[in-house]
C-alpha cells in the first residue's frame, strides 16, 4: 500500500466527509438502526455519535487500518458495544443470518465488486433486518449522467476508487433486497457529485 494510500487519503476522506450538511443525513439512518450492527466501510467512525439505545453492538468493517485507529478513538463512549475489523465488505466474516441491521454511508460508491459485498450483506441480515444506505450515485438527467460518466474515471483515481455514476437503488435491487422506502434529490455542490440515494431496503426471500 502507498504512503498516499496508508496516510494521505485517509485524512482526506476524514476530513470530507465531516461535512455538515452531512450530518442530518446521518442521523437520519443510524437512528433508524437496531440490534446488532454492521456498518460497511465505517471509516474514521462518524456514524458512532448517531447511534441510538436500541442498537446493542456495533461492528464496522474497513479495509483501512489507519482509519479504524481513528473510528476506535471516536468510539471510546461505545467501547462496550463496538467491535471494529479490518476486511473488505465483499467477504465479511460473519455467520449467516447474524445482524439485524446493515448500514452502509457514502460507501458502495468505492467498493471494488458493490454487487459482492451487497450479496455479503443480504447473507448476513436476520430474517426481517434491514439494509439502511446513503449514498451519491447517478443522476436521473442524462446531462448530468454525461458529465458524470466522463469524470469517474480520473475522480476515482484520486479518490480510493470512488464512482460517481453507480445507480445505487437498481444496485440494491438486483442484488437480493426489496426497497421500501427511497428518497433522491441533490445535496448542495456540484451536480455529477451530489445526487443522493436515502433508504431503507429489506432482503427478498
């Protein structure tokens, strides 16, 4: 792994995604979790703080050891319910059926195989649990879309591998869950990078 890898993006993505018009739809989604907890790419653990009572562990999975050092220290306040692991969402090692709640936030655009970990993911959830995302995606207006197929490939080479054109409800959808609820719209800044996916999904039977 490159010193740009290991050190740098790190901190850049620490300091990006502490954006605060983020946090609204943070809290949002980690409300919403329950049970035991598996969060997808936890980062430097910024979903920690929004957590609520009826979660009772909270596992985050990360392929970067730099940043669960820093989502360890963020997490001091849920030493007792937290458990961090360094591995890819594409072969998570849990049991079968063992999580109540999946959550992923501005990851699946950066997952190597998002189809994989998203199949890793319906694998895990109890029957009844519940996939909870925000996520950029693709835009709905094919001028938009243009722009956005055009810069992924440069943005994602300075960007640990981040998509900005991945169609993340038809993603969900082919890939073992049913969406129950959807909200989409832009988040203020740049059109090919601010187009929002919020929901909930369950897994299909």
């Amino acid at each position: 792994m490159s010193f740009y890898q290991d050190r740098i993006l790190p901190w850049l993505t620490h300091l990006a995604m502490r954006q605060a018009q983020l946090v609204p739809y943070r809290t949002r989604v980690a409300s919403r979790a329950t049970g035991r907890v598996l969060e997808l790419g936890i980062g430097p653990g910024l979903n920690l703080g929004f957590y609520g009572p009826s979660v009772t562990q909270i596992i985050g999975i990360d392929p970067s050891p730099k940043l669960l050092e820093i989502a360890r220290d963020a997490g001091r306040q849920h030493a007792s319910r937290l458990e961090l692991i360094q591995g890819s969402a594409e072969a998570i090692p849990l049991e079968n059926s063992s999580v109540d709640t999946v959550v992923t936030t501005w990851t699946m655009c950066s997952i190597p195989d998002v189809s994989r970990a998203l199949l890793e993911a319906r694998r895990i959830l109890k029957p009844g649990g519940q996939l909870l995302f925000v996520e950029h995606g693709r835009a709905p207006e094919p001028s938009v879309q243009w722009w956005q197929d055009r810069l992924t490939p440069p943005w994602k080479s300075f960007t640990g591998g981040c998509h900005l054109n991945r169609a993340i409800a038809d993603l969900i959808r082919s890939n073992g869950f049913a969406v129950q609820d959807l909200n989409v719209g832009y988040m203020a800044g740049p059109k090919p990078m601010a187009f929002i996916y919020e929901g909930r999904a369950l897994p299909r039977s």
